[in-house]
C-alpha cells in the first residue's frame, strides 16, 4: 500500500513522498546505529567523525565512495 502512496494521480513518482522516506530512513539507519555504539561503550561523536572523515575528507575518497554505492543501489 505504501509504494501506491508515492504514486500521483497522473502515475508519476511524488518527489516529496520519495524525499521523506529516504529522510526517515537515514534516520531510522542513524539511531540504530548510535544505539548500538552507546552499548558497546563507544562515543558516538567519536566514532562517526573517522567514518565521514574516511569518506568525504577528499574528492578522491567521494567518489570511491560513489563508485561503489551505486551498484548497492542499482542492486537495492
């Protein structure tokens, strides 16, 4: 039912609908993640600076970063 949700009236994709899931998803992803850090005694804030540092520190590192995300996504 949801996926008819995110269809309009004209059978085009509600940009909007897409945005807000791909929003709440990322979150949903973000406390997970975080509360599994807080369990295993790791700081959250220091544990996702490395992580974005290790991803988005250089255009290299982005785009190896979009190199492989797009066939997870393709695939997804």
């Amino acid at each position: 039912m949801k996926a008819d949700a995110a269809v309009h009236k004209s059978g085009r994709f509600n940009i909007r609908t897409q945005l807000s899931d791909a929003l709440l998803t990322a979150a949903v992803v973000f406390v997970f993640t975080t509360l599994l850090l807080v369990v295993y005694g790791a700081p959250p804030l220091q544990a996702y600076h490395p992580l974005l540092l290790g991803s988005l520190s250089s255009w290299s590192k982005f785009t190896h970063v979009v190199k492989v995300w797009i066939p997870l996504t393709l695939c997804a």
